[in-house]
C-alpha cells in the first residue's frame, strides 16, 4: 500500500532496487576504500532515489526536472565510481558489465522523465 507519489513512480523503484544492489557490492570493497570509493558509491547511489522522490512531491514541471537532473548526477557518480572499481579489481568484467547497462537504462528512464512536460 504506497500512500506518496513517488512509490508508484517505476524510476523510483528501480532506483531503489539499483542502490541496494550497489550497496551490497560496496560492502565487498576492501576496508582501505571504507571512507572513500564505498563511502562515494552509496551515497552517490541513494541520492538517485532521494532526488527522484524529492522531485515528485509538488513540485512545478521546472522544479521536477531540476531534482531528475540531480539524479542524473548522481548516477554519472555511480558509473564513475564503477569504472574505478573495476579499474581497482574489486569488481569482474562481467558484473561491471551488468551494473553499467542497469545504470545505462536507468539514466535513459531519467531522460524521458526529466522531458516530460
């Protein structure tokens, strides 16, 4: 039973989806990177669904599109910190692979949000 808006919103249920997945990935990263890449990549990755949900409650059509771009960000953050943990070996080819296309549809969702008027 979803009493707000933004529960409803398909975008907001496959952020959240993306952030856990990426958060049990995080917790996998060696302790070294506890204060830094972990630390980056899940606030980067709850900032997604935070801005989603912050932008569907109320808001005018320019403010909606101003927290979908936040949300953008955000996720250009993920891939960004993605790449650097493949880059580290703390992630297989093959599961960088499968997060980068996740995040790859999920920004293209955020783009056709972002331009509905």
């Amino acid at each position: 039973m979803s009493k707000f808006k933004f529960e409803k919103l398909i975008i907001w249920q496959k952020a959240m989806d993306y952030g856990e997945t990426i958060f049990q990935l995080a917790k996998n990263f060696p302790d070294i990177e506890k204060f830094n890449l972990t630390s980056q990549i899940c606030r980067a990755v709850d900032s997604i669904a935070l801005n989603i949900s912050e932008g569907s409650i109320g808001q005018s059509n320019p403010e909606q599109r101003k927290f979908i771009n936040y949300a953008i960000r955000s996720l250009a953050e993920v891939v960004t910190c993605l790449h650097k943990a493949k880059r580290r070996n703390y992630i297989e080819s093959y599961n960088f692979e499968i997060l980068y296309n996740e995040a790859f549809h999920l920004m293209n969702m955020m783009q056709v949000k972002r331009n509905i008027k």
